[in-house]
C-alpha cells in the first residue's frame, strides 16, 4: 500500500486529520454522517463494507445506528486504521467494527458478501474509480444497497461563490498552517473539483450495475449522498 501517493498522503496527514476535518466543517461533516447512517439503517443491513473508511468515524455511527450488524471498514491508510482502531476500542465496538487494510479497486471479499456498503468522503480518492464501482456491485449481495457521500460543488447563488472563495483560498490555508502539509489541503478542493458532477456520477454508478440511484444535497449542495441498488 506504501507504493500509492494517495496512501502516502492520508498516513502523513493522519494525526491531523480528524481535528482538521471537523474544524473546515464546522462540524458539520459530523451531521451528513449522522443522516447517512439514519437512512441505512432503515434496510436494517446485517453486514456493512465500509470502503474509504479512513479513521472510522461513519463505521462508528453506522454501529450506533445499527446493533445488528457487523461493519468491515476497510481503508489503503495504514495510519489512518490505527487512529480508527483506538477511537473504535474508546467506543468498545471491537466485537462490532472490523477495519482492514485495503484497496477499493481490489476488494478483499467474495461476491455477493455485503447487504450494504458504504462510503463518505472517499471515493473521490479512489485511485482508479470505474474499478471501484465494478468492485462495489461486486461485493454486495443481490438488491443490496450502497450509500455513496460525497462533497459536490454547489450550483446556485451566493452559496456556489461563497463555497468556492472559502474551498478554493481559506481552507488550504488553514489547512496548511495546522497540519504543516500544502500539498494534502491544496489536493481536497483540486479532487472535488475534479469529481464527476452529481447526474454523470450517477450514470457511471449506473454503468456499474448499481442503478435506481437517487440524490439526497446537504448543504446547499456542499455535499451528496448518492443511494443505489445492485441491479440482478
């Protein structure tokens, strides 16, 4: 995993990296976690994969919101698993919450294995996107759903204008500044911008098999979260 400069990346900023999300959010990266989870939560998943699970925060509110499964979290960070691993043994969810390293493009698991599979904040990170989908719709079970949230570029005005001032120049940085890492906070507004715009995202999900797709925005725009169905 060490080889990926997007690996390289995630375990350099890693102890930073929690701290620094909730402050360029205001905490409300906290609260799109939240709604994800409630929604999952109403197909009742016995088994969740959560891909890009970073440090685990959406596997931690997916087991508050969920007791009857069991989560995978699976992530390419080696350093940002082992911060994930002591926040999930704070929470005494071990026997719950299993984090594994790996590669979305390569998912360690037979077909048909997941009812659910998640992933927030992090498929934009995906190395090679179209293997990952394919990976996706690989791994869940027939008719199961994955729940997809992603930061999106807002379109209407003011928020479009003010969100692009604050992503594009005050948040590289801050992020600089406290982390210490130009490079990692110029990286996030370059790969949002650069992320497929929310109607082509859902047709290449669509192109992967994973259809009946639909959109939920948070916040104005500032975020997606992408609902789909492996189709038979």
């Amino acid at each position: 995993m060490s080889d990926s400069p997007i690996a390289t990346m995630f375990d350099r900023i890693s102890p930073k990296y929690d701290a620094l999300n909730h402050l360029l959010s205001l905490n409300i990266d906290k609260v799109w976690r939240r709604k994800t989870a409630k929604i999952v939560s109403f197909y009742y998943p016995k088994a969740i994969l959560d891909l890009a699970t970073g440090t685990a925060d959406l596997a931690i509110v997916l087991a508050k919101r969920n007791p009857q499964a069991h989560i995978i979290g699976m992530d390419i960070s080696e350093k940002m698993l082992e911060i994930g691993m002591e926040k999930v043994r704070k929470k005494g969810l071990e026997s719950q919450i299993e984090l594994r390293l790996g590669d979305a493009a390569a998912v360690p698991f037979e077909d048909n294995s997941f009812d659910s599979i998640t992933v927030a904040f992090g498929v934009r990170n995906f190395e090679n996107l179209k293997q990952g989908l394919s990976e996706i719709h690989r791994v869940l079970k027939p008719n199961g759903l994955a729940f997809i949230l992603e930061f999106s570029m807002p379109e209407k005005f003011p928020v479009k204008q003010v969100y692009t001032l604050y992503f594009k120049h005050i948040l590289p940085k801050i992020g600089k500044w406290v982390s210490k890492d130009a490079s990692a906070y110029s990286y996030l507004p370059e790969s949002v911008e650069r992320f497929p715009k929310p109607l082509e995202f859902l047709r290449l999900l669509s192109s992967a098999g994973l259809t009946e797709g639909t959109m939920r925005h948070f916040g104005y725009g500032i975020a997606t979260l992408y609902s789909v169905t492996k189709s038979k």
